[in-house]
C-alpha cells in the first residue's frame, strides 16, 4: 500500500526555483487583494469569463467539445444541455460553482470529494456518480502507429477506500503544520489523488476542481478570474509530462513530487501574471474599460492587434476595442498599421 507523507516539505532541501515560485505568486497575491477591493465590478466581469474558459477548458482536455456559443449558454444557463456531451459541461458547471460559493465549507473530505463527483456526473445521467470504481482502471497511452500501452496502473479498485481515507488523513495534518508551506502541498495531494485514479470517469476533472478548492481555501484564487484550467490546456504538454515524471515509482513510494509541483505553480503563477496585465496597464487611472484599452495600446512598445488587446481583456467585448481604437486613431493619439487581419496599433 502506498504511503502517503508530506513531512519532506518541511525538510529545506526543495529545489530554489519551487521557493522563488511560492515567494512570486504570495506578492502577486497580495496585489491582486487590494486591487479587488477597489475594483469589484471589474473582478466580476473577470469572473464570469473566466467561468466559461474554465468550464471550456477543462472538458476540453478530456475530449469533451462543443462550439463556444453552446459553453457560453450551458455555462450561463441561457439553454439547457441538448444532448450528452453538454450534460457533461452543465455537470462540471455545476461543480465549479459549487466550489466558488461554498469552498469555505467543503474541504478536502471523502465525503465532500464524492459529493463534487455526484454533482459532476449527475446531468449526463452517469448511475456510479459520487461512487469509488468497483473494478480496476488503467491510464492508456497510444503511439503513433496507433499501437497502445498501459503507462501507468493507479490504485486497484479494492484498494481505493482505504487509500483515500490515508490521503485525506496525510493532508490534514500537513495542513495543520505551520512549517509546511501550502502553495507547496496542494499540488502534492493532487497528484496523489490522480495517482489513485479513485473514479471509473472523471478523475481529470475532479483533479482540477480539488486543486481550486484547495488553492481558493488557502486564498489563491487568481483561477476565479483568470481560467486556471485554461493554463492547463494551453499546455498540457508539459501538464501531461510532468505528471509521467513524478508518477514514476509512485506505488514504491519512490517518486519525486517536483516535475508536477513546478507545473502545478507555474500555472497558477501564470494565471495571477495574467490578472496583474490586466490591471498593471491604467496606471492609476479609473478603471473604465475606455481606459484599459487606451493603456494597452499606449504602454506597448510594439504594435498590438485587437486580437491582442481582447486577449489581454477579455471581459472587454470586440466592438468595444474597435470603437476606442477607433477613437484613439482619429485623436491622433494611435495610428494604424497594415491592412484586414494584418492590422496592427502603435502609438503615435
């Protein structure tokens, strides 16, 4: 049976660039804090967005696709799902918003672990939702000849009761160690979680929605405002292979947590790089969405498309960047650059 023990943590022999990773995100935290406070209505708007890339983002990676107007209207329930595979993405919907409103009362529970998946899997009409797999699974890879391969055999299915009850147990006392350093357990107990694999389907997305709830406990919660599982996707990759590394010799209780550990924070570090963008551009300024727009534009040194600046705000609508770039352009404070998709925006 494997054993499950975070003391190495509190050890001090973790690779710098893990401490230098917690140190950047804590004091991009802190900004993100008072910028909240001031700017409500902003993180709102972020928040819905973010929402609808997360719901995307997540199902996207287990293959499970729809257009985007289609997520955007399950996501803000404007439609019902029409068929299975939106039965899913409402399901995930369900879930994350479980989490963004009640993660100061679920933890990292068994019980509350099979509540999430319950909730998840409901819609699509799925009988073993909110249940442990009752027989053994396999994490199947393909090559490109199309020949397959077990690459990794998670915990048996007789076996997962128990280890589950051991993880939960391991977490929470590394939870009440005060020399432990949270932003470096969680993705530990993540990885552990994947590991089990403790669910006939859905154990991917489950692991993104434990990793908010334990990030949004501990007040991280850049990834309610900007899509921690869109980070994933954009590179899942280096996700995937990360995740190979530190499983390896996992069962033997010989494995290393750091591969998964550094791609774990750099997502979230990249997330709350994103927020900052988003706000490191008005300069003092009020917060309009005209005033963001006119920052990004004038604060570049190179020229910036629209798709750039919808990229860097996405809560701001197309024709809304179209109409100030427009502006700005016949106030002679931009001028435009290259013609149709080429069309780029410099200051003047």
């Amino acid at each position: 049976m494997r054993r499950f023990d975070y003391s190495f943590l509190n050890n001090g022999l973790l690779p710098a660039k893990l401490i230098t990773l917690t140190s950047s995100i804590a004091s991009l935290k802190t900004m993100a804090g008072v910028r909240k406070e001031e700017y409500a209505k902003v993180f709102t708007e972020l928040e819905a967005v973010a929402k609808v890339q997360s719901v995307k983002s997540s199902n996207a990676i287990e293959g499970i696709v729809t257009s985007d107007e289609r997520i955007a209207a399950i996501v803000n329930q404007d439609s019902a799902p029409l068929n299975h595979t939106e039965g899913e993405i409402a399901g995930y919907r369900d879930a994350l918003n479980a989490i963004h409103l009640y993660h100061d009362t679920l933890d990292f529970t068994q019980k509350d672990i099979l509540r999430l998946h319950e909730t998840m899997m409901q819609i699509a009409g799925y009988e073993y939702g909110g249940e442990y797999k009752t027989s053994d699974n396999y994490i199947i890879e393909e090559d490109k000849n199309g020949i397959r391969r077990i690459r990794f055999r998670p915990t048996p299915a007789d076996e997962v009761q128990e280890a589950m009850e051991q993880l939960e147990l391991a977490y929470m006392e590394a939870r009440n160690d005060a020399n432990i350093n949270q932003l470096l357990l969680i993705p530990c107990v993540i990885l552990d979680f994947l590991c089990i694999h403790p669910f006939r389907d859905g154990n991917g997305r489950m692991s993104r929605l434990l990793s908010l709830l334990l990030l949004y406990k501990n007040g991280y919660d850049a990834g309610k405002y900007v899509s921690f599982e869109e980070q994933i996707n954009n590179f899942k990759a280096y996700y995937y292979e990360a995740l190979q590394q530190s499983s390896a010799g996992w069962h033997e209780n010989g494995n290393s947590y750091v591969p998964f550990m550094e791609n774990f924070l750099s997502m979230l570090y990249m997330c709350y790089k994103e927020l900052d963008k988003r706000f490191a551009v008005v300069n003092g300024k009020k917060i309009t969405k005209t005033a963001r727009i006119e920052a990004t534009v004038l604060n570049s040194l190179v020229p910036v498309s629209k798709a750039d600046i919808c990229a860097v705000l996405p809560d701001v609508s197309p024709t809304t960047v179209e109409a100030v770039l427009s502006k700005m352009v016949k106030s002679g404070q931009i001028r435009k650059i290259g013609q149709s998709r080429m069309t780029r925006y410099i200051r003047v």
